[in-house]
C-alpha cells in the first residue's frame, strides 16, 4: 500500500490568507500546507481520503489520473468542498463515484451537492456520487482493500478515522481516540494522526496529546497532519521521537508486510 499526502494543514492552509507570521512568510517548502487529504494506492486500486477544496490543485501537483472511490472522514469545508472535483473521473469509475462515510456526512453531501445525487446527472460531464452509509465500528471491502470506520469525537460531532487493510490508520479532526478505536489499530505500521498546534484547542488534539495517543497506539510510524500556522516544520520535528514525525505535503510512504518506506 503507498499513501501520499496531497495536503497537511489546517482549514486556513499555510499560507494563510493575509498573515505575515513567521511559518506564514517561511521559504521552508515543507511549511507550506494544503488542506488535509491522503491518496492511497492498494495494487492498482486507488482511494481518496477526503475531497479538499484544494482538491484540483493537489491531483495536478500529485499528478492523479484515476479516483476508484471516496472515503469521507466529515463534511467540514476544508474536507468536503473539493467533490464537485471529481467528475473527471466519475466516467472512469464506471459514471458514478462510489462515496463512503457516516449518515451525516453521507446526508450532508445530498444536501451541498443535490446536482450529484441524482439518479441519472441532468448533463453528460456532471459529478455524479454513488453514496454509501456506513457505521461506527463497521468493517467493509472496497474490494480488494479491507476498510473499517473509527468513530472520533471531533468537538460534538462525530468523525470518522480509518483503518486500511491493517496498514495505515487516518485519523484526522479528533480531541479524542476513544480506547476501543486504539484497541482496533494498535501497532498499525502507519499511525496518521491529528495535531494542530500546541496551544489547546477545544475539538483537534494538540500536539501534546497526539503524542500521549501515539505512544498509546505504539505505530512504527506516526505522522501528524491537520498543523496551522503556529506550527513550524523543523522545530517541532526536532522535538519529536524519531519514530514520530511531521508528515508534509508531497510525502509518500510504502508499506511492504509491516515495512515502512519513505519514497518521497
Ligand atoms: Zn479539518
Ligand atoms: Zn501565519
Ligand atoms: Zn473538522
């Protein structure tokens, strides 16, 4: 299985429109951000964790020619508003984009993108979902790759992570990992997780934290996304374990039977 993160940041992204900080103005590549989304590639399968309004940009930069099927952690804008994106490879997955996540999310897609929920679309290049309910704790196939939903305390909403074929846990937009959802993926080969900043924030864990879940989950490798400006690259990687990085935009990662490899 290969990941490759198409966006690392926060809702703002970094840059952040009209800030002159530190982290906002840095030449550092890797302290620039798009909004969070990962593409995995199972064999030639090929998945999208999330759909971000920097959606276009990130498949061009990534250079992504085919999109098999969705998985929606939630419907925040910075995950949910780059859908309309994916028409373009809506005929490929055979007319309709088959989209898998929670009955909220799975409801507010019909509400936001009503011309993609039809039956048949009105006009021939139009998006068009294929929409799949799925539960907390529900394992299931987008064939071939095993998937099952982790449900997150994302303030009062509930998000989903997700556990991919037993070698890459996401599990972004969350101040919590409930002690079943650490049971499900203990060990896990790659750990993505959320980390903000290190100031306290009332739904995303701090960097703190999501260090006190990393140690807990015990993966090979842990990866934090989801950063904000606050957050410089090389000064928070310096504090870290070396088995806990800062994952960055462009990054890619193959996992071989529990092997990690850094490819970019
Ligand atoms: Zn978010
Ligand atoms: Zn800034
Ligand atoms: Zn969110």
């Amino acid at each position: 299985m290969r990941v490759t993160f198409l966006g690392t940041g926060t809702s703002h992204g970094i840059p952040m429109i009209g800030c002159d900080c530190p982290v906002c103005r840095s030449d550092n590549p890797r302290n620039k951000r798009l909004r969070p989304s990962v593409y995995v590639e199972n064999g030639d399968q090929c998945l999208l964790i999330d759909a971000t309004p920097d959606f276009r940009t990130q498949a061009l930069r990534a250079n992504i020619r085919r999109v098999d099927a969705v998985l929606m952690t939630h419907t925040h804008a910075d995950h949910m508003l780059g859908l309309d994106d994916l028409r373009v490879f809506c005929r490929r997955a055979g007319g309709k984009m088959p989209i898998y996540g929670s009955s909220h999310s799975i409801e507010t897609i019909r509400r936001m993108f009503p011309y993609a929920c039809l039956e048949k679309p009105e006009w021939p290049g139009m998006p068009s979902f294929d929409l799949h309910t799925v539960q907390a704790y529900q394992s299931f196939e987008i064939s071939p790759t095993p998937i099952r939903a982790l449900p997150l305390a994302h303030g009062r909403m509930t998000v989903f992570g997700f556990l991919l074929a037993r070698d890459v846990a996401y599990i972004t937009d969350c101040k919590t990992v409930p002690p079943d959802v650490v049971e499900a993926i203990r060990d896990v080969p790659i750990l993505v997780l959320d980390a903000l900043r290190d100031r306290e924030h009332p739904t995303h864990l701090t960097i703190e934290e999501a260090r006190g879940v990393a140690e807990q989950v015990g993966a090979k490798l842990t990866l934090f996304t989801h950063l904000c400006h606050e957050v410089e690259h090389e000064a928070v990687e310096n504090r870290l374990p070396p088995h806990v990085r800062v994952a960055y935009d462009g990054m890619q990662l193959e996992v071989i039977h529990d092997d990690v490899r850094l490819l970019a």
